[in-house]
C-alpha cells in the first residue's frame, strides 16, 4: 500500500512510482497544504491547497523547485490569507490582462 502522507524530501518523491491511469496526489506531514501531484506521463508538481478546498495553486515542477522552496511558498500562501489576502487573485493582478486587449 502507498502512503500518501510523509514528510517530503528529494529522494522520496523522487521514487515515486507512476500509476497506471490518473494522477495521484501525496501530502507533505511537515508543511500542512503542501501536496505533489504525480501524473501518469511522469510529471510531478508541488500545489497548495487553499483553505482545504479543491482549489490549488501551482507552486512548480519538483525538479524546477525544492522541497524547502516550496515549504516556504506555502508558508507565505499561509501567511497572505492570514493578513486577507487571496494569494491567486494577486496572481492574476499581476499578469495584466488587459493590456493584450486592443
């Protein structure tokens, strides 16, 4: 059986076996809302959950960004929505849709 939930670390999710169908989505147990997605075509992919709801943010591929990069992410995730703010609606802010509009 595989433990979805672990402390994470290079090695560890570097191990992961791929399923054969769908993805599968382990928990980090030292950083609560820190998962890794695993998809079947081998792509792995730190996400927060915000607020425990479906929704994700991506934080980046697990060979693009650390363990303890995307720890930190999550702790400033955390600490936005703390002081009000919606870390994905300021996303959003700053792509500037707009201005591709003419």
């Amino acid at each position: 059986m595989i433990e979805k939930s672990f402390n994470f670390t290079k090695t560890k999710l570097a191990n992961l076996n791929l399923l054969s169908k769908g993805a599968t989505t382990y928990y980090d147990t030292k950083e609560k809302g820190l998962c890794l997605l695993v998809y079947v075509k081998g792509a792995k992919t730190f996400y927060k959950k915000i607020n425990g709801l479906p929704q994700r943010f991506k934080i980046g591929l697990l060979f693009d960004v650390s363990v303890e990069h995307a720890r930190n992410k999550v702790a400033e995730f955390k600490n936005d929505l703390f002081k009000g703010d919606n870390p994905k609606s300021k996303c959003f802010k700053n792509r500037n849709y707009f201005s591709r509009i003419v």
